[in-house]
C-alpha cells in the first residue's frame, strides 16, 4: 500500500510500504478521510516528539475492511476512529482518565496513523457513522471531541457567560457547543473579521476584537460581573492574560491552546484575588466519540461550514505548508483518499 512517511523532522514522502494485517482486537481500515491540524504540523518539524519513521494522522474516518469486528462494525461500516491508546490497567485508567495514561499514545504520533491507504485500529476504538453524517465531516470530529471533553471537565453549565478567544477550527467549535449547552452569553474574540463573522453565523451572541472590545461586551452582557469561562484557543500566553481579566470573581479558565514552555509574565495575583480555577485538558476520552457524533448527527454542532479545503492525502506536504502560511479564509482542512 501507498503512505506518507514521515522518515524524521522535515523529510517527508509517498512511498510504497508494507501492507497492513490486523491482530485479534484490530481492525484494518481503508482511510477516506483524515483532517490536518497544528499537532502535526509541530510533529512535521520535531517540535512534538514522535517515532520515526512515521505515517501521522489522528484524525481518521474510512471504511472497516477486515479483522476483529466483533460482529460490532461490518466489513463496509463507515467508523471514526479514537486515536487516543491507553493501556486500560494503570492508576490513571482505572480512575477513567484513559487520556493521561501514561503507557499509551496517539495514532499519527507513536503509532502510524491515517495519511496512507490504510491504517489498523483497535476495535474498541471505532465508532459506526450514522447513514445522515457524511465522511468528510466526520473527519472533523475527533475535534470535537476535545473541545467536548474541555466543557465537560470545566463543567461549562446552562445559563453561564461564556467567552471564547480565537475562533480558529477549535474557537468555532467551543461556540457552538457552549450555545448547545445552553450557554447564556457566548462571546468570540478574534482580530480578524471573516472569522468573527463565521462566529456570529455558527450561534456567537456578539464577536469582537480582543482586549477592551472583549471587556467592555463581555461587562455589559453581564451586568459588570464578568465571564464565567473564557476559553483561551489562541495559544499565546498574552491571550491567557487576558482571559485572567475578562474571567469574573470567581471564574473559570480552559486553556484550550497548547502554550509553548518559556519565560513569561502572567497576572499571578490575579488568580488568587480573583479565586480563578484553571481547568487544563488534555486529548478526549472513549466515550466523547460517540457523544459528538449524536450532537453533529442531530445538528447541535455544525462542522461542515468550517471545512475550507479538501485535498488529496498525497499532497500532505502541501497541506502542512499551508497549515503554517497564516489565513484569514482558511480554517479546516482535509485530506481524502487519493
Ligand atoms: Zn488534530
Ligand atoms: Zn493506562
């Protein structure tokens, strides 16, 4: 079969390689669609590390093939696959957080994931696409996932003022989401216009720009108290600061973005004058997979709108260029069967 292979940072190609045999609890899968995000940029250049050589992807859809279906997928079935791999018997799985163990892994990551003809999946971690959600879209939802298993840890609640910064693939999402759970207030901070323009048509109740615009808004919905949650999606530490000043007097804060290690300077005070939580959140769980498939399925969530470019997986090194040239148009992009 045909793959991408990531041979080591910044070296990568279409290359014929060995075909793929699913062991007892595996499945093989012919990979249609699989979306590209900042995670494999950043394991494209070894900022992430990762095993090499290397087929990334990690979030995949196709159909099942062969292997231990377990009469539960047949030969046919359209799945999405969860790329996250625990061990199921430490500490940390036997409490439920599977996403933290620490034996475990990502598809695309440790183990070869979704850019190539086909990849292997443990049955367990497969989930049947409804007959209404097409594989393109699909594609987006282990996406979803993540930002599910952020409202869920932050415990995000009807009624609560929510703020969401950066309205990215992930910011849109966190919208749409927080409006389906019954969010009161939902507001998007972005610099750039297109974007907040998407916000406002995926449910934002206002999108602004960030700082004093964010404040004021966020002070008037609000009746001078502040946000509940900020989600911070942009990933910047001066973002984070932010969030600790739009947050009211006992708020909460998810760190969505992935901050890079390094100095900087945050409102330390802040956080205890203000009795903020930080809730940070890592990957999702099993069980997120098949709750965002409901929500995409019932169209509580819209993701086809954030779908800007398709493209075939052979041109993975197009796309990665791509990802890194910023945009105002683009927002998610997938790559489908070549
Ligand atoms: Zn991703
Ligand atoms: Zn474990």
């Amino acid at each position: 079969m045909k793959a991408m292979v990531l041979e080591r940072p910044n070296l990568m190609a279409l290359k014929m390689v060995e075909d793929l045999h699913p062991k007892v609890g595996e499945v093989l899968i012919k990979t249609t669609h699989a979306g590209i995000c900042g995670t494999d940029t950043k394991i494209y250049e070894g900022k992430i590390p990762a095993n090499y050589p290397l087929v990334m992807g990690h979030e995949i859809v196709g159909e099942v093939i062969d292997g231990d279906t377990n009469g539960f997928a047949k030969p046919g079935a359209r799945v999405l696959v969860d790329p996250v791999l625990y061990c199921g018997t430490c500490f940390h799985c036997k409490q439920g957080d599977t996403n933290l163990c620490p034996n475990g892994g990502i598809m695309g990551r440790e183990v070869n994931g979704g850019f190539a003809d086909y990849c292997i999946a443990k049955t367990s971690h497969i989930y049947p696409l409804p007959d209404e959600l097409d594989s393109k879209t699909g594609a987006a939802i282990q996406v979803l996932t993540t930002v599910l298993h952020a409202q869920n840890k932050g415990n995000l609640a009807k009624g609560d003022a929510v703020i969401v910064s950066g309205l990215g693939v992930t910011g849109l999402m966190h919208i749409q989401l927080a409006k389906a759970r019954g969010a009161k207030v939902v507001v998007g901070t972005s610099r750039n216009a297109h974007k907040r323009e998407m916000a406002l048509a995926l449910g934002a109740d206002y999108a602004v720009g960030h700082g004093e615009e964010a404040k004021k808004t966020i002070l008037e919905a609000t009746k001078g108290i502040g946000a509940d949650m900020v989600i911070e999606c942009v990933g910047n530490l001066s973002m984070l600061a932010e969030a600790v000043d739009l947050a009211r007097l006992g708020g909460k804060i998810v760190p969505f973005g992935i901050y890079p290690s390094g100095q900087a300077e945050l409102p330390f005070y802040d956080f205890y004058f203000k009795e903020l939580q930080i809730i940070n959140v890592r990957a999702a769980k099993g069980h997120d997979f098949s709750a965002c498939i409901d929500l995409v399925s019932r169209g509580e969530v819209d993701l086809a709108p954030l779908i800007t470019h398709t493209l075939p997986y052979t041109e993975l090194n197009s796309a990665i260029r791509m990802l890194m040239e910023p945009s105002d148009e683009r927002i998610k992009v997938i790559l489908e069967a070549a």
